[in-house]
C-alpha cells in the first residue's frame, strides 16, 4: 500500500467534514442555495487552516469537474508570464462543467506586474470563471484586488479542536495516546491542522507499537516534562531561583528544546493569569488540560502563585524572542528568571 500523508487522507471531502469555520460554511452554502455566486472570493487566513481544502469542495459543489478546475501556486507562478497564460484560457468554455474554477494558492506572492494583469481579469470577468484566491498575508494583496472580491477570514483552530483531531485520527489509526498527549501535539501544531496532522504523523513513525507515550513523544520533539514545567513555575511562585536553576539543568540533561519549553511554559503561565482573572476562562481552559495539570494551574491562579504576573511574562516572551539568535539559548532564558525574580545586578 502506498504512503498517504494523514493531512492528506483525512482532507475534508464536503462541508460537512469541515471544522472549525462555521462561518465560512454558512456563507458558501448560502451563496449556493441562493445561487448568488460571487465571481471572486478571497480566502484570508494563517497557515493550515483549510482555505485550499474549503476552495476545492465549493468548487465541487458548483459543479466543476476536475478537468475544468485549476489550481496555480503562485510562489512558484508568479510572474506576469503566468497570469497572461491564465488570461489566455480564461475566455474558452468550461469542458462540462457549469464553472471554470481558478484556485490561486498564495496570491501575495504575484509580482506588481502580475497583479495588474490579474486585475483587469476580475474587472471583467466572463460569466463561466470563479476566482478563489488564498493567502496568509492579506495586507500583501492590492486594495483593488481586495475590494473586487468577496472575502472571507479563517479562524485559527482552537486548542480543544485540535486536540480532538488528534485523538480521531490516532484512534482511526489505530493508536492509543497517553496522558498528555493529545495537549502536547496540539501545542505543537500551532493553530495549524495542518501542522498538527504532521507532528502526529512523525510520532506514529517513531513509535513501534501501538500506544504513544508522553515520554515518546518527548524523545522525538524535545518538549519538556510536565514536572519541569511546573518546577519551574513553583520556582516563580516562591521566589525559588535554587529550584529553578535545577530545573534548567534538567532540560538541557535532558536535551529538551529549550524555544519549546519556553513555549510551553508561557502557555501555562498564560492560563494561570486568565483563571486568576477571568474566571469564566476555566470552562475551556479545562479542556485543554489534563485534570492533573488544570488542579494545579487553578492552585497556581491563587494567593500561591501571586508572584506570577504579566511582568513575569513579559520577560519570558522577551527571552523566546531572542532566542533564536542567541549563542547560549538557556543564558537568555536565566536572566528572564533573574529579572522575574529581581535579581538584577
């Protein structure tokens, strides 16, 4: 049997499959039932989102047959060149279909030239073209093209649904996930379903048998232990810089990626601070958690952990930001716990 990427194999195949953009479902099938079909849409939003996914069933729900859709990538087309080419076709019929649908993938990479020439398309468009044009950087996009297309934002997809697509796909696989898991892969994951069907595809490789284990999935990521995490946040809690220095130690004895653990300690640092002051984020907070880790952010969100702040984060975010660069990632991270902790010379 031949390799099939889980984003691939588990793509939404109508909108019914689709989740998390509700919203832009709505409109889609409205505009169907109506049958008030815009000549241009524009897909907005971040990476791994669904905007192509989402642009493949509406243009199978218009009716257009493979044959008579096209889809142009144009970090790799687009130059002027390519749009003239799409001008050319733009006036034939479609073969045998109601529509002729033309998908352009990335559509902030077009060249100034190419926008323009793609601009006189959608003033004036024959009645048998649809354009679905995607991006993830809006702002790159002429106000012109913009203001002749109907546009449509993408919601980033929640912690909790993300969680949830994890654990589908890995049941439908035929694996069972350890405590923690499901989280860890949906942090990982980024906002992205994308992404996050990719991390989970990477573990299942690495793992022999059938049940992914946090300690397994530490192994092939380097995320930190959950202990370390929380070590570390007690350590802010009590002032602690002994116990917070010991558990730096641990995440470089244990060659935990320290950008990640940085990652997932603002996470929890940021529940901490929204369970402390807006109480009615428990409900969802809960759901992305497990049970052992909510009781002890909720524990953390009191009079415990009152030297847990915004200031505290602010350094750590500072710290994250610079990382990158720095010739001793874990240096930067000390001396955020330094300033956390007042311990400025």
């Amino acid at each position: 049997m031949s390799f099939q990427a889980l984003y691939r194999k588990y793509r939404p195949q109508t909108f019914a499959d689709v989740r998390g953009q509700d919203h832009i479902v709505s409109v889609l099938e409205g505009a169907l039932a109506q049958q008030s079909i815009a000549h241009a849409y524009l897909f907005a939003g971040s990476r791994g989102t669904g905007k192509t996914t989402l642009a493949r069933i509406f243009a199978k729900a218009l009716g257009t047959h493979d044959h008579d859709l096209y889809e142009i990538d144009a970090a790799s087309h687009r130059g002027i060149d390519d749009i003239r080419e799409l001008r050319s076709g733009v006036g034939t019929l479609p073969f045998s279909s109601p529509y002729k649908v033309y998908i352009i993938d990335e559509v902030h990479m077009l060249t100034k030239d190419a926008f323009n020439a793609l601009l006189k398309t959608l003033e004036e468009p024959p009645a048998h073209v649809i354009f679905i044009l995607a991006t993830t950087e809006l702002d790159k996009i002429l106000p012109t093209i913009v203001s002749r297309c109907q546009v449509l934002h993408f919601h980033k997809p929640t912690h909790a649904l993300l969680q949830d697509v994890v654990r589908d796909i890995a049941t439908r696989e035929g694996y069972t996930l350890g405590v923690g898991v499901p989280e860890a892969i949906a942090l990982l994951g980024d906002g992205s379903f994308r992404d996050t069907q990719g991390m989970l595809q990477k573990i299942i490789a690495a793992t022999p048998g059938t049940e992914i284990t946090y300690d397994a999935l530490r192994l092939v990521t380097g995320i930190p232990s959950q202990e370390i995490i929380h070590e570390l946040i007690t350590g802010i809690a009590h002032h602690d810089f002994e116990s917070i220095t010991r558990a730096l130690q641990q995440l470089t004895a244990d060659h935990a990626d320290i950008s990640l653990s940085v990652l997932f300690l603002l996470q929890q640092l940021r529940a901490i601070l929204l369970i402390r002051f807006a109480p009615q984020a428990s409900a969802y907070l809960a759901q992305e958690y497990t049970d052992t880790d909510f009781a002890f952010l909720k524990k953390m969100s009191t009079i415990e952990g009152k030297h847990i702040n915004a200031q505290a984060i602010a350094h750590l975010l500072e710290a994250h930001a610079h990382m990158r660069h720095a010739a001793i990632p874990v240096l930067a991270l000390e001396l955020a716990f330094m300033r956390i902790l007042g311990q400025d010379m």
